[in-house]
C-alpha cells in the first residue's frame, strides 16, 4: 500500500474506526459486507487492519524507547570504544529522537 492521500485518508479514517470498535469475527464479517459494496477501499483498509496487527504483535511502542535504546547498544563495539551502558540523555518528557550519553572503554592498541 503506497502513501494515502488526505482525502483518502478520512474516508479510511472513519472506516477504520469501526472496524477498531468490533472484536475479531464481527470485524471479518463486517469487512466483507464492506467488499461487496466499496472492494478496493475494502482492501485498504484490510491491509491497514493487517499491519497493526503485526505492530501490536511485535509489541510496538510498549515500552519506553529509551529503555530499548539502552538494552541494544550496550557491550556493543563503536570504533575504538565498548559501550557499556546509558548515562543520560537530551530532550524534554518523550525523550523520542534525542541525543544519549554512554559510558564506554576504549580498547587497547585500538585507533
């Protein structure tokens, strides 16, 4: 599914929040009858429907970013340096898409 157009998008919007309000099989049944009267917009909002489904399997934003930032960089190798953990990091209360601080060792005899 490439980008949706504003327009598109409302049209979606509203659908989607209906299907949202129905547990699983009302929401199937209700797609269909949807398919047999709009199939492509049907389609759409299948797929939607299918991609928070994986979002909300992988645990999508259900921990704290930072929490998962620190998890996966420590004892990591960055150039001459080890990571060893998360000291701080920028920004204001969501703390999304701000610089961190690490403490780190540098390897001997490296760079």
């Amino acid at each position: 599914m490439s980008e949706i157009d504003p327009v598109r998008w409302r049209e979606l919007s509203a659908l989607l929040d209906e299907a949202l309000e129905l547990p699983g099989t009302e929401r199937l049944a209700w797609l269909e009858t949807l398919r047999l009267q709009r199939p492509t917009l049907a389609d759409e909002l299948h797929i939607l429907l299918q991609r928070l489904e994986t979002l909300e399997s992988l645990k999508f934003l259900e921990e704290d970013p930072v929490c998962l930032f620190q998890r996966s960089l420590a004892g990591q190798t960055v150039g001459a340096y080890t990571l060893q953990s998360m000291i701080g990091h920028g920004g204001g209360p969501h703390r999304v898409g701000v610089a961190g601080l690490g403490r780190g060792s540098r390897e001997t005899g490296a760079g």
